[in-house]
C-alpha cells in the first residue's frame, strides 16, 4: 500500500515501516514538485501541520474518499482550498502524537482489497443426541430445539476459516431465539501446518451484542468454530461471517457502514462524495456470494456523489429485502444523504443490475426519483420460483429461500410472495394512497430477450405503466440472464451518462472555477441505437 504524507519531517525516516507499506514524503516547506504528482491514487494521506494549498491542490487527485487523515484538525474557513478537499475528501482527524502507532493502525486498517466470506448453513453440524432433530431451512438457517439447564455443545461447523496474521477478522452470526437461550461462540485457533496445536480457546457470549466479534492473533492458523447452547426454547442459526477487519476505519471498505436490524441481519452502505453537486446516485450491488461492494469504479467514473448497497445474506442477497426495520433503515440512509448535501428526492437516481435492478426498482419507487436505471431485471420472485423446477432446476435456490420464507411486512400485515408483488405494481402504477406512482421518474432497462430468470419483467413494468406519462427507455438483447453481460453493462452506463448529461443541462450549476478533485468525465456516447419508448395517456 502507498502512503503519502505531507508535513516538516518525514516519518518515514523515524518509524519502521511494515513491509507491505510504501511512503512518500512532500514537505510543507518546500516548492510543490512534480514527481509524487505521477503516483496516482494512494491508499492513505496523512497531513502532518498545516499545509499550504497549492500542495493540497495537486495531492487532492490522488486521495481516496475517507482515507485522508489530518493530525491538526483546524476547522478550514468556508471556501477555502482545505475546506473543499476535506469535504469531498471526508477528511478524519486523527492523533499524530504517536506515530508509530498511527503507522500501525493504517497498515491493519487501510489495506487495499476487501474481503468477506461465510460459513453457510449446509456446513453446519449437530452432534448426535442432541434434545431433537435439527430441521434445515434452505439457506436461511437450521432450526434446533433447546432444552439444556446446562451449556452444551450444539453446532459446529465442518469447514475452517483459514486466518492471516496481518489481517484481523470480524466474525458476525446469524440467528434468531425463541423462549429463554443463551448463545456462545466458542472459536478454536489452530496453529497453521498442524492438526492438534492449539494456539488459544475464546468465548464469546453473544447475548446484546450489535458488533462484530474481533479476532487478533500473531500466528497464521486456522479458525474453527462451534456454539454452546443452554436454556429453553428454540434457535434458528444462519450463516457465520468472516471478514477482514478494518477496525474503526469502515466495513469492506474505508468508509463503509453497516445496518443490522434485531434479526442480526445486514446490509451494508458506502458513500464517495463525488463532485458534490446533484444528482445523488445510488447503485445496488448484484448477487455475490463473495461479500463486498461493488460497482465502485464505475460509479466513481461519473463524478457525482453515489451510495452503494450491498446484501451479504442467504448465498449471495437476499434482494435487500427484510424486517420493516431493516428496509426502513435502507430508506433512511437515502433520505439522510440527500439532506445532508441539500438535494432533494428530485436530485435522486437509483440503478443496479440482476438482483440489483430489483433493488433499484424496489426503493427507488418510493421515492421521487428523478431515474431509475437498470439492468436484467428481476421483478416477480413468486414468478422465477415456480420456472425453477422447469427452467433452471438445481439452480438459483435463493429465490426458493425467498418465497418460503417470506417476512416482508405491508402496512403491519404479512403478505404472501403473490401479494407482495402485486403490491409493489401497485405501487407502480400509483393505486395505493399516499404512495408515488412513476409518473415523473424516468425508466432505464435493459433486458435479456430470453432472460430465464424472470423473461416478463419488461411486460411486467411497460404494463404497470399502461395509460400513464411515464417515459421509458428500453434496451433488449438477444439471450438468457447471463449470456450477454458485458452488453448489458455497456448500455447501463452509456445510459447513465446520458442521463447525466440531460440533467445537468436542465439544472446548471453556477459557474466556477475547476473544482480541487473533480473525477474527469468522459464525453456522452452515442445512444442511437437504443430504442425509446414513451408511454403516454390516451
């Protein structure tokens, strides 16, 4: 990793370095130079005193959101040089007297590539004896009832974590209790290139605790884990996660944030400031059954301000859907955001791609969004489930999980899967009181001609639109769900800028002069080859 730190002296040249850690020094007192100019992006910048603004100008480009550390924190004036790099920067104060330590905490914190995995549930062992027999739920959890007036080993996992001393990890369960149980994570640390050293023996009680449970050890190994169970009443285990930590630095990445509702189930949001001015751009991560966010680079690529959502439950999502509590607080982070940078929902686009797209089309519509734009979409789940046995058996068992096992809430009653779709259609086509119809919200898909996920979701939302003046622009390609992605994708984001372009046309901003970090903005495609749809009253 590269880290550039501004200041009198160089650190450098004081502290020891990890190995993993390259530094480059631009002293305060000293003309700027063009050398670190050509570094490109750094991982970390650390701004030791007060720096003079025409090195914060030329550094600026190179800093990632949420990795400048400043260690004498001085309010900048409004309008000034610092003000504008630190905002658009989310500059974070830090304590400088320490150094080596800080040195410490940016090679355990600020690394670059992300990380998470699971222990999923068809790992997951029950020893013989137990109370009753477990009943397994598809990928959602394995049920067991508890009778035990003492702590007894319950569930163990076949597969280990494998564990790198460089990178501590955050261990994060899934479940759910009824009745009175007590749940202990006991974790085994083995030493690497053994079967029988045992480096350490951990217990953690899992009761009202919200964060992820830290694991730090010296020694590379190996991590297996198991759950001592006591009480009476049932439990439903879901997955285990690991993740490489970044300790108070952020989730996957510097900067990232975690939901968690009181089913211990996540959803995690990233924002990049961008360029500051409207639109807010949100972008819903795809299925992944490698945990992480995504679509950061080409978000980053437009230069506005954007969110990313990412669902790390079930296999690979869980369509970011869940307890009212949970999807309430999806909204919230939305509704947050635009009035932190004072926009309003006008100021709004909400896009994602596969499970994504049903993201974007699901939150998106409940807001005035300005667009929506999305790719292979998937609307109707109760649909795709019952084609799987037909279309693609053995195959995305996700969306069986999905239908059942349905919590979602409407208005306080439960639905079914069927309900809940035409539901959201209704919603769509501005039926339900108090609830925004698409009218002024302009729709972007592009779609698979032979999708076999869902192959009516382009019918299913031009007929929800029937009669009313809702544009909307779509894009078929020849093809199953997968077969043309890189089509798809292209189209999303020549899309996207398009979009881009048509609004900042219509909201000019003041003039002034080059903004300090602006991200350089390719010029517009030509989309001519994209079919229109307008669909109008009669």
């Amino acid at each position: 990793m590269l880290v550039l730190q501004t200041g009198s002296d160089d650190w450098s040249r004081q502290c020891q370095l990890p190995d993993d850690v390259q530094w480059q020094f631009v002293d305060i007192n000293q003309p700027v130079e063009d050398p670190f100019i050509a570094l490109g992006r750094v991982n970390v910048t650390v701004i030791d005193g007060t720096c003079p603004d025409d090195i914060l100008e030329a550094i600026a480009p190179h800093i990632t959101p949420h990795t400048l550390l400043v260690t004498e924190w001085t309010r900048p004036r409004g309008g000034s040089v610092a003000a504008d790099v630190y905002a658009r920067k989310v500059a974070h104060r830090v304590d400088g007297s320490n150094r080596q330590e800080l040195i410490a905490t940016i090679a355990g914190s600020y690394y670059v590539r992300q990380f998470g995995q699971k222990l999923a549930v068809n790992s997951i062992l029950v020893p013989p004896g137990w109370t009753t027999e477990p009943t397994f739920v598809g990928a959602t959890g394995v049920t067991l009832e508890v009778n035990s007036p003492e702590s007894r080993q319950a569930v163990a996992w076949r597969e280990s974590i494998k564990y790198e001393a460089e990178r501590d990890m955050d261990l994060w369960l899934e479940y759910t209790t009824e009745g009175d149980v007590e749940v202990v994570l006991t974790v085994q640390h083995t030493k690497a290139g053994t079967s029988d050293v045992i480096l350490s023996h951990t217990s953690h009680p899992l009761k009202d605790v919200t964060e992820p449970i830290l694991f730090s050890s010296d020694n590379n190994g190996y991590l297996s884990c198991s759950l001592e169970l006591q009480g009476s009443g049932s439990i439903t285990v879901g997955p285990l996660h690991y993740r490489h930590s970044r300790g108070k630095a952020g989730y996957f990445f510097p900067g990232g944030q975690r939901l968690v509702d009181s089913n211990r189930e996540e959803i995690f949001h990233y924002f990049h400031p961008g360029n500051l001015k409207p639109p807010l751009t949100v972008y819903f991560a795809g299925y992944r059954p490698a945990e992480g966010f995504e679509g950061n680079h080409m978000m980053e690529g437009l230069g506005q301000p954007f969110l990313l959502f990412t669902d790390p439950r079930l296999d690979g999502g869980r369509f970011y859907l869940g307890s009212q509590e949970l999807e309430d607080g999806i909204r919230r982070v939305i509704r947050d955001r635009l009035e932190s940078l004072g926009f309003t929902e006008r100021d709004l686009i909400v896009s994602g791609l596969s499970m994504g797209a049903f993201g974007a089309l699901y939150y998106g519509s409940q807001f005035d969004s300005h667009a929506i734009i999305v790719g292979k979409p998937i609307i109707d789940l109760p649909y795709v489930a019952r084609q799987t046995r037909l279309t693609r058996p053995e195959d995305f068992l996700t969306v069986l999980d999905m239908v059942n096992f349905w919590k979602q809430q409407t208005d306080g009653q439960d639905t079914t899967p069927e309900g809940f779709t035409e539901g959201l259609i209704s919603r769509w086509k501005g039926d339900i009181p108090g609830k925004n119809g698409l009218d002024n919200t302009k729709m972007l898909l592009a779609y698979m001609m032979h999708d076999d996920y869902d192959n009516e979701a382009y019918q299913t939302l031009l007929t929800s639109q029937s009669g009313k003046p809702t544009e909307i622009i779509a894009r078929g390609y020849q093809g199953r769900h997968n077969d043309d992605s890189p089509s798809i994708v292209t189209w999303f984001i020549n899309q996207y800028r398009r979009v881009l372009g048509e609004y900042q046309a219509a909201h000019p901003q003041p003039v002034e002069s080059e903004p300090v970090a602006s991200v350089p903005r390719e010029s517009q495609p030509d989309d001519a080859q994209n079919t229109r749809e307008a669909v109008t009253s009669e």
